[in-house]
C-alpha cells in the first residue's frame, strides 16, 4: 500500500485518525494489504481483536473486493462484512498534495466505516448453468470459438445473418505474411463446424430477443425464410442457372458482378443451399415465373415459407458479429462514385481472386482492359480525426495494402505501384520483413503523404497528393485506385448491444470487462466476444482472441451452479402498501405481487404485497427509488448505508 | 467537514460529493487514477450500483448537511447496464432540479453526468470543471441546516 499510495497519501495518518472512531477497534497500515503478508495481518487482526467488521483502504474495490472479501471468510467472518476505501484510484493518483490527499482519504476511509457498521451478513445465492453456448456471428471468429466449445463438449449454436457461414475470411484472396489462400485454410474449418455433432448451425438468422441472465439466458433466434427446404435440397445449382432475374448486385463479390434471385452466395457456402432473394424474385414481386419450383429435380422450393422462431436457453453468448469497411462516399474527394477505377481493397481482393468475377485477371472496370499503373491509399477513414471518419488505426490496412502491391508486382512486373501512407506500421511476426520485401525486392513505390483528390485526365486518373519527405505536391498517374477503408463493427453490433446489456465504445465496438486483465469478456457476465466486433485485429489475433473466449465460455459451461449476487432488492411487508411503482421501474420483470397476510399496527390483514424474485433482480436499485414508502430497499447499498456515507462525508 | 472548508472567501474550498454508478463511472474515475488525471480533492465519491439507486433524499441529506454541490454520473444514455436505470436518473433528476429551484438554490449545484467506464479523461474534466463551478457558487447557505451537525 505505501509505496503506490503513500506518495501523496500519509497512511499511518490516515490509521491514526480513524483509530479513535467509536467501534474502530484496531486500526494499521500495511505496504500491501492485496498481499499474502496483508491478508494474514488482516486475518490474525480478525482473531486478535474479535473484530465483527472490516475496512480496507486500498486499490478500487473492482480490483481486490473479492481478494479481502475472501480474507474476510477465512477469518471466518461473513464476507458482505467488509468494505473498501478507494484512496488509489479515487485519492492518492488523482492528487499531487500529500496533505489534501491525506484529508480526502482520512474523509473516504469515515464514509467508509460508516457504511460498514450497517452492512449485514449475506449469503449469494445459486442458479444453474443452462451447459449450451451460443455464438453470435459465423466469420472465422465464431467459428473457432464454437469449434473450440464444441470440442470440449458441450453444445453450440451458431447464428449466421447471411445465407452461409465464412465471413469476410471468405472474400478474401490471399493472407498476409505468408500468402496463403484464404478461402483454402477457412474452408476446413468451415466443414469442421458444419460436421461436429455439438454444433449447431443457423444461417441466414438473427437474434430476436434475449432475456435472463448469466447461466440461464434465453434467446429468441428468428430464421429468416429461405423459401428453400433445406432437407431436401441436393445443392444442384439447377434453379440459380435457370432464374430469369439475374441483376442483384452479389453481397460476396462486393458488387463486381450480379447474382440470381435464388443464389449461393459462393461456391464453398455452408450450407450449399440457396435462398431466394424476395425483392429480386419475379414470383414474389409480380407473382410470375415460379419456374426454379418447376425446374426443382427435388422439389425442394417453397415460396410459402415463412419466418421461424426458435427459442433456446444459453448459459453463455459469445459475440463474434466481425466488421465491415467504412462507405467510401463519405469520402468525396477520392471520387468512389465517379470513376469506376476507384475501388476500395475489399473490391481488389474479389478482382485478384480466381474464383472472383474476372477469375483473378486483373483489369480496369472501366474498359476490361490491364491497368499500367495502381495507387494505393492508406487511411481511408482511419487515423481521420473529422466527423466523417474513425481517429483509431485500423490494424490491417498497412499489411494487406503491402500484400496488394506485392502480389501484384509478382504477378504483373510491368504494372508501376504506388502506396500512399500516413506512417506504415507493421508490428507482429514476420509483418516489418514482409513489407520490406515488398519496397526491396519487387520495386514497390512507398510515398509518405496524403491523398488530396483523384480526378480523371486523359483516359486515366491523377491522384493528387503530397510527398512530405520532398515537401512537394505531386500528381500521380494511375489506372486503378485502391481505397484502404477504415475498418467498421457491424451495423448491427449496437442493436446487439442494447439488446444483451453488453457495453459498447463510442465508434460501435464492444467493451471489454478490463482492457488489459479481461480482454475477451464483457462487463455483462456471460457474454464473451470474439474477433474484430471488440476491436481491428487481423485473422491469426482474431483466432487467438477466439480460442480466449471459448475457454472463459467452457469455464462458464463447465461449473454446475453459480452464486448470485447477494446484493438484491427486499420488500418489508409491513410497510409495502402494495402501489406496486416498483414493479413498473424494474428492467428484468422481477417483481411480482401476491395477496399475503401481514400484521398491519397490530392488525392481521390480507392486502397485495411486492415480492422480489431474487434469481431474476440484478440488484441496480431503480425499485428502492420509486418505493413512496421505503418498504423496498437494496441489499448492499441500502437506504441507510448510503445516507451514513453521505453524512460522513459531509 | 466544515472544518475542512475553513469558509472565508478566498479560499473556500467546497464539498462536492459524488454519485457514481459502479459500471461506468466508477470505473471511469478509476481509470482517471490509473491515467494521473487529476481533478479537485473536493470531488468525493459514493459508489452505488446504478445512477437509479440514487434516492433525491440522498441528495438532499446532502444539502442539508453542508455540501456544496453534488453530481451523479451514471453510463450513457443506452448504454446502462441495467438497461434503464440511467432513463429514470434523467427523469428524477430533473424533477429534482425543479425542486431546488423552487427552494431558492441555485440548481447549478446539482449536475448529471454520463461518463463511461472507458472516459478517464472525461471523468477528470467534468469533476473539474463542476468543482470550478461550485467554487464560483460559493458556499450553499440556503439548504445548509445547521442542527444535522
């Protein structure tokens, strides 16, 4: 404790002072109480003195509540019988003044003392672990975690919003450093999942509603009619080769080429069963056609499906819901929308793929013919500290821009490369040796500056930009631009977020419970994330983040019971007049009312009384505000404690 | 802690409690420590476990035992963790403020504010700045009910 806080904290001061408060009957201080050394003294002061409460003054009671709380036990007192001063983080951190810092904390430890003499023994209670996890989002991220879980046992359901799993991993060519075929090695583990008997997977599905909590959540999954019989589809292919609508711009190769109504969003699609796209379908807009159901060798189309609802109970929810780019009209000055030979790198990795619409012969969109020359631009949108873009790196752009350039290069020598960059930043194995090799040995063309605009010029475009290193402006030819747009969370990441109560940051991704110690948990007990929805990262962190967030779900998974949290809301029957304003401010539905017989000044009578579900109330007190009588109140921070602690401190 | 106060007019140094729900803002003010933001030693703080557990009667305890301004923060709007709390924070509060009007003080002295666990910066600004207007306030005399002592 002395040397963290005793910087500008005088602690033996702060022992003395509050020696001579009544019922203080010992008082020390220690240099670390979090300690094994602390937590005897903290036991043998228990035995020694017969003390019947505790006052730590230390670090944040988020980070060593449960560490004195379960000294506290085994000095054989309750553990709710013990309260923590904050004087770190809310006290000798925050103030340079030794003497100021001495006072504040002396106040915290009073307020302190004077909540504890009211604190009550209290006894968590049990709720039963529901031993099935559901992962939301079927990208590389949530497939390894339900691999992952599955592998340990238990069981696991996927939600995919799209018709099949695989992610943006799928759209992807090649992976940087070591160039591997990205849809090669998702593929597998794609198939793995499909196969394993504990997963189960729900393509073209989202979550409708969740409710409970930690152990025993329950989700509402809406499956999305897929106006195709899953069953019996053998995944000819007939029915897409025949559709006559055939101008949908195709989601999976970004809009490079169409796609029928009925479709299979890529060859490798899991489930290799298509959907039938209703805004696109001539039966569903005009009632015409119908011919895929005519054509169907299995008669498996069914215009008449409707939307299903399956509802399932969950122990833990992993969010893997992945990302997407930001649009790159916001950004007028590069021209996305005018010239078609602006593209953005999501477009190039579906242009350089061999499974891709030109089946990986690059070439201009404009006029099909090979481009002599690419620029590409970093920082589309990141690093962008204006209202249109996101002040955060987004991790990947520098190394899959260097990926571009040089496979490009490989392939095509001739082509002239330029990369524009704010700084180039390549930290991770084998990254730095990577884009080095790129500028080195394959002549790509690095140039530190910014991009101004793109205009067209003779045939071609001119990219407009400066060189900071020669501290000039210059114009770059190029016939291809290519756009590093920020990396985004998904659009419905908050809609998740509200719905599960799992905090989310300002630019849409989620919170973890502690950036450094609980990196793959939310503040919400129970719910996991997983990939890139926490923050950018590139596929093999997003594997390992993955592997992170099944262990914390099988750990869940694998207890029998957990306790709950004592600290609830309690009715005093005497006092309840049964208004029931209670139970119109509770978010979980915890309360109810029953007619019960209570002893009213000395009379027995029968009148409607609030009862607390305490395995539903999470304990947020919004019940003990609205009670007009206070018969409601709040274990753990009762009316009481808290108005001690107000008049400590005051 | 009027002792502490040591009210002449220079330097009145005001008592400013704080309200911070245990999700965002007390987490918030946790990360002020660990990231040295500094603010005034004025600004103490009352954990509970949401913005909504704050009773207007804690509020007004306060007031009456010679706090000089008092400040809830809770999570964003959205953002709460229990869902609503922080809704029923606004509504109250602002009722709240009314009330103080009404009663002649001054309802600058009663803030509401939305920091998150991720906000340390923001944490040590808005303390700052709401013990700068405190200060500027001067002492509350009106509510200050010299019998509580």
């Amino acid at each position: 404790m002395r040397k963290h806080i005793a910087a500008t904290v005088d602690v033996a001061r702060v022992a003395e002072s509050v020696r001579s408060i009544p019922d203080v009957a010992f008082a020390t201080d220690y240099r670390y109480m979090c300690s094994e050394g602390g937590q005897t003294l903290l036991r043998q002061a228990v035995k020694e003195h017969g003390l019947s409460r505790i006052v730590v003054c230390a670090c944040s009671p988020r980070m060593h509540e449960a560490t004195f709380r379960k000294a506290a036990k085994a000095a054989g007192l309750n553990p709710y019988l013990v309260e923590i001063a904050n004087i770190r983080e809310h006290c000798s951190w925050v103030h340079k003044d030794k003497e100021v810092g001495t006072a504040k904390a002396i106040a915290l430890a009073k307020a302190a003392i004077a909540k504890v003499r009211l604190n009550t023994p209290l006894t968590a209670g049990e709720s039963p672990v529901v031993k099935r996890a559901l992962v939301i989002g079927g990208g590389i991220a949530g497939l390894q975690t339900a691999l992952d879980i599955a592998e340990a046992g238990y069981k696991v359901d996927i939600i995919e919003k799209s018709p099949s799993i695989g992610g943006k991993m799928a759209q992807l060519d090649k992976t940087f450093p070591t160039l591997d075929c990205s849809a090669c090695i998702l593929t597998p583990k794609m198939v793995d999942a499909a196969a394993h008997e504990n997963i189960t997977i729900h393509t073209y599905s989202e979550l409708e509603k969740v409710s409970g909590y930690v152990g025993q959540f329950e989700a509402v999954i809406r499956k999305k009619a897929r106006s195709v019989a899953v069953d019996r589809c053998s995944g000819c292919g007939l029915c897409m080769e025949k559709c006559p609508s055939k101008k949908a711009a195709s989601e999976f190769d970004e809009g490079l080429r169409t796609r029928s109504a009925i479709y299979i969003p890529f060859a490798q699609a899991i489930p290799n069963v298509p959907v039938i796209d209703r805004e696109q379908c001539l039966k569903f807009q005009a009632d015409k056609c119908g011919l895929c159901a005519k054509i169907c060798p299995a008669g498996a189309i069914e215009y008449g499906q409707e939307d299903e609802l399956i509802t399932n109970k969950y122990g833990a929810i992993v969010l893997a819901t992945g990302f997407t780019t930001i649009d790159p009209v916001r950004f007028g000055e590069f021209g996305y929308l005018h010239h078609k030979d602006v593209i953005t790198s999501l477009e190039f990795e579906r242009l350089t793929n061999a499974a891709g619409p030109t089946q990986g012969k690059l070439v201009k969109l404009s006029d099909g013919k090979k481009p002599k020359s690419i620029v590409f631009v970093s920082c589309v949108g990141s690093r962008d500290t204006t209202e249109r873009g996101k002040s955060y790196c987004s991790k990947i752009c520098c190394m899959y821009t260097a990926k571009h350039a040089l496979l490009v290069k490989e392939k095509y020598p001739d082509i002239a490369v330029k990369v524009f960059y704010i700084d180039v930043r390549t930290p991770g194995k084998g990254f730095d040796e990577f884009q080095r090799r790129a500028v080195e040995e394959y002549g790509v063309e690095y140039i530190k500056g910014m991009v101004g605009k793109v205009t067209e010029e003779g045939g071609g475009l001119a990219v407009h930009a400066s060189d900071v290193a020669a501290g000039t402006k210059i114009v770059a030819e190029a016939d291809l631009v290519v756009l590093a747009t920020a990396v985004t969370p998904s659009s419905d990441a908050r809609k998740l977020a509200s719905m599960l109560s799992a905090s989310i940051d300002t630019d849409d991704f989620y919170t973890e419970a502690h950036p450094k110690l609980r990196p793959v948990e939310s503040p919400t007990a129970g719910i996991f994330l997983s990939g890139v929805c926490q923050g950018p990262k590139d596929i093999p962190e997003t594997v390992a983040q993955a592997g992170a967030a099944a262990v914390k779900a099988i750990g869940l998974l694998s207890k029998d019971k957990l306790l709950t949290n004592p600290c609830v809301a309690h009715v005093n029957e005497t006092t309840c007049s049964g208004c029931l304003a209670c139970e119109k401010v509770c978010p979980y539905g915890a309360i109810t009312a029953d007619y019960k017989q209570v002893n009213s000044k000395g009379l027995k009578e029968r009148r409607l009384i609030a009862h607390v579900n305490e395995a539903l109330c999470q304990g947020c007190g919004a019940c003990s505000v609205a009670c007009p009588s206070g018969a409601m109140d709040l274990r753990g921070f009762s009316n009481k404690q808290i108005m001690a602690e107000v008049d400590a401190l005051c | 802690m009027l002792a502490e106060k040591q009210s002449t007019e220079q330097n009145f140094e005001p008592l400013i409690v704080a309200f911070c729900c245990n999700w965002c803002s007390y987490a918030g003010a946790d990360l002020a420590g660990t990231a040295r933001r500094s603010y005034p030693a004025n600004v103490k703080i009352i954990k509970v476990p949401c913005s909504c557990r704050v009773n207007p009667t804690f509020i007004l305890r306060a007031f009456l035992r010679g706090a000089d301004g008092v400040i809830i923060a809770g999570c964003h709007p959205g953002d709460c963790h229990y869902t609503t709390g922080n809704y029923f924070t606004r509504r109250r509060m602002t009722l709240l403020m009314g009330l103080l009007g009404y009663l002649g003080v001054d309802k600058a002295r009663l803030r509401v504010e939305w920091v998150s666990a991720a906000e340390g910066n923001k944490f040590a600004e808005v303390m700052t700045d709401f013990a700068g207007t405190i200060k500027a306030l001067g002492e509350n005399v009106k509510l200050r009910d010299l019998r509580c002592k």
